[in-house]
C-alpha cells in the first residue's frame, strides 16, 4: 500500500446492514463506499452509496483513507484489517467507531486490550463487550433455555437501575457495545428505556437488545424509539403459528408481526431508522425445511428487516457445565441434520475455536451483579465475584477470573470450567 499524496479524503464504512442508515446522521463528513465481508452485498448499493469486498481497502492510500466501523464485532474488524496488510498505526489513528469518536476513552481502552488479550492474567484494560442480564425473568417457556424450563438454580430477579448506572459510569466509555439481555425478556424490565437512555447519553457505546416480543405495549414501543436504542433482535422460528409455536412455547405468532408492523409505522412517523431490527430465525430440525425459511425470510424482508439465520444449542444451561454428548442424548431431537454447529455422527461441535478472549474482551453480568465466565453457563457456582459488591475492576482482576485467563492462554487442560471447552470440544 502506497502513502503519499494531498488530494482528499477517502472515507469508507465497514458494515452495510440497516444500523448504517441509522448512523449516517452521526458523521461529520460523507463515505465514499462502503464494504462488507458478506459476498452478497458487494455490487449492490446503501443509502446510494456502493458495498464493495474489503480487498478493495487494499488499493487505497493509507494517508488519505478513513475508515468508519458500523458493524458491532470491532475487535474481529481489526483483525481483518490485520490480514489486509494493515498496520496497528493505521488502526489506532485512522479507524472510527462513529458513536465512540467523542468518547476517547474507547481508543485508549482498545490499545491496552490488544497488548494484553490472551497475554495477561492481570489486565489494565476493560472489557469492550457489556453484556448486562437486566433480568432472569421471561414469559415463555422454551424447552431448551433454563428460564423455560423453571431451573431454580439461578434466582428470579431484575437489576436496579443504580446497580446499573454505577457500573456504567464506571466502565460504560471504555465499551463499544452494551447488550441487555441474556436469559430473560428485556421488556418485563421496567427500567428497560431509562437504561438504554443512560448509556446514550453517557456513553460511545451501541446499545442492543433481544426479544421474543410477544408483550409489548403501544406506549412501550413509541418509547422504545425515543430511547435510542442501536439494534433488536427479534426471536421468531417460523413463518406461521404452527410452526412457532413448536419452540417458542407460549407465544403467539400473529401478535408478534402485529407489533413489528405497528414499530415500524412509529419509527415511519418519527422519521428515524433507530433501531435497526434483525428476524432471527434459530433452525430446529421442526423448523428446517427450505420453503420454511424462504417464507419467513419473505416476511422478514418485506417489513425492512435483517433476516439472519441461527443455531440452536442443546440445553442451553448445562451443554459446557454437563458435556456435549450426554446433552445429546436428552435433547438431541431438536437439532436440524441440515444446519446446526454439531456433528451429530461424532457428538461433537463442528465448528471449534483456535482460542478465547471472552475474559479480556467480555463482562457477563446477571441480575445481582455476579461475574459470569460467559453466556453459556447458568450455574451462580462459576461466578467469578460480585461487582455490585465490590468495584468491577477488583473483580476484574481477582483470582476467579485470573484463574480463567491462565487456562485459556495456552488452553491447559484442568479442573477449571474454562477447561471444559476444550474437553468437550469447543476449542481446539
């Protein structure tokens, strides 16, 4: 890559799903381009503006290119950066997250992350993922998440809003992407809109929730939009009630399209395209075939929405904690031979990760402030500590979570849960 030259600016976004439209508002200047790393989208057009391959960045001066960062995984963008041939000095000055560009914390944060991430068991940095359970508490009853299922082992509960406020004023500018859900409905919370407000007006960071959004109201709804809210990511597996229904115990399919349409006539009205909304489809093998799919995907996209396609896990609480093959043989009916991360002739994962950075990049927060070592594991008993009793960098430094980083450096093979992935064949 050449650098030389004093003609403008080239100004490219990274990221072209609807959440692009959102953020256009939020620059100074216009793009040029815009790439994507979906194959789809090259030679199509955002907002008038081309999707091309990220190869394309290759062929631009490293001088007079700016790079704008829409999509969420900011870390893995980086890394594609990395393998495009481009250097730490071009990513740490020429790289923008939009919302972030008033919050230098952010950058500041990124750097130390990237010298310590699967290095350090003792870190300065801060996670640049907040993934807060605002709630335990849901209205459905899928049979394979514990909330469906009424496991007791985790108690019913909702986090207050100043637990929530003082652990974003204390780490909330560091963060990229703040996420509040994980095993319960985010809109039985009843400090949902004012949570999501706080992080907009206090911080950098996207603001993203998931729903089954069988229980919202007209009122929640226009508030929902006033909030600020980034991204929805709505749980719908199925293109009828029959179908539906078969998972998604409890809910009622017509209700929910009736209150996408009615959000979609509010934001219409409002003249805004916040929040972008994802139909996430998570394929069972009751749910698999082809014709469903397309159906669903038909709906999705004639509503303006992302349609993204999922893999259901087996018992969502116990799969690490309990091993993969013994899962199987309980839930083993649910998964799709067609599509799903197993492989279902040898009881094991098939698709492995190299590696995991989820204890430098990730913070995992329950309802009553317990440190989870990540979202898949339900038990309290793997907690790494409290951070509404002590300050989330005591606990982010304390030995629970040391322990963890020391295993997963190097992948040793012990008793710690952060052991079991391997064993079980998550990470190779």
């Amino acid at each position: 890559m050449s650098r030389p030259c004093d003609h403008d600016k080239v100004r490219v976004g990274w990221g072209a799903g609807l959440i692009l439209g959102a953020e256009l508002s939020t620059l100074r200047d216009p793009l040029d381009y815009v790439v994507d790393s979906d194959a789809e989208k090259w030679g199509t057009e955002v907002y008038g503006l081309p999707v091309k391959a990220p190869e394309t960045l290759k062929g631009e001066n490293t001088e007079t290119l700016e790079l704008h960062i829409f999509a969420s995984r900011w870390p893995a963008i980086c890394d594609a950066l990395r393998g495009l041939g481009f250097d730490e000095e071009f990513i740490a000055e020429k790289v923008v997250k939009p919302d972030t560009a008033d919050f230098p914390e952010f950058l500041v944060n990124y750097r130390a992350l990237q010298l310590e991430s699967l290095k350090s068991i003792q870190v300065q940095s801060r996670p640049l993922s907040l993934n807060f359970d605002i709630t335990n508490v849901c209205n459905l009853k899928c049979p394979l998440c514990p909330t469906g299922q009424g496991d007791r082992r985790y108690p019913r509960g909702r986090m207050s809003f100043d637990n929530f406020r003082r652990i974003i004023d204390e780490i909330g500018r560091t963060a990229s992407d703040v996420y509040l859900f994980n095993w319960g409905e985010a809109f039985l919370h009843p400090d949902l809109f004012r949570m999501i407000r706080y992080v907009k007006q206090n911080t950098g960071s996207r603001v993203t929730i998931s729903s089954n959004f069988n229980i919202v109201t007209d009122e929640q709804l226009a508030d929902l939009v006033d909030s600020g809210l980034d991204f929805l990511s709505l749980s719908i597996d199925g293109s009828s009630q029959e179908v539906y229904g078969k998972y998604r115990v409890g809910g009622d399919f017509a209700q929910v399209m009736a209150h996408i349409d009615r959000l979609q006539q509010i934001k219409a009205d409002k003249g805004v395209a916040r929040p972008a909304i994802e139909w996430c489809y998570l394929v069972h093998a009751y749910n698999d075939a082809p014709e469903e799919i397309e159906r669903a995907r038909t709906m999705a996209e004639a509503r303006g929405l992302l349609f993204a396609l999922g893999t259901i896990h087996v018992d969502m609480g116990r799969e690490i904690e309990e091993g993969l093959e013994s899962q199987l043989a309980v839930d083993g009916h649910w998964i799709s031979p067609h599509f799903s991360a197993y492989d279902l002739e040898k009881k094991e994962r098939a698709v492995k990760k190299t590696h995991c950075r989820i204890p430098w990049e990730i913070a995992y927060i329950n309802w009553d402030g317990e440190l989870a070592p990540c979202c898949g594991l339900y038990d309290p008993k793997y907690s790494f500590g409290n951070i509404f009793r002590s300050s989330f960098a005591e606990v982010w430094n304390g030995p629970g979570i040391q322990a963890a980083r020391d295993v997963l450096i190097d992948n040793k093979e012990t008793e710690h849960i952060c052991s079991r992935c391997r064993q079980g064949g998550y990470i190779v």
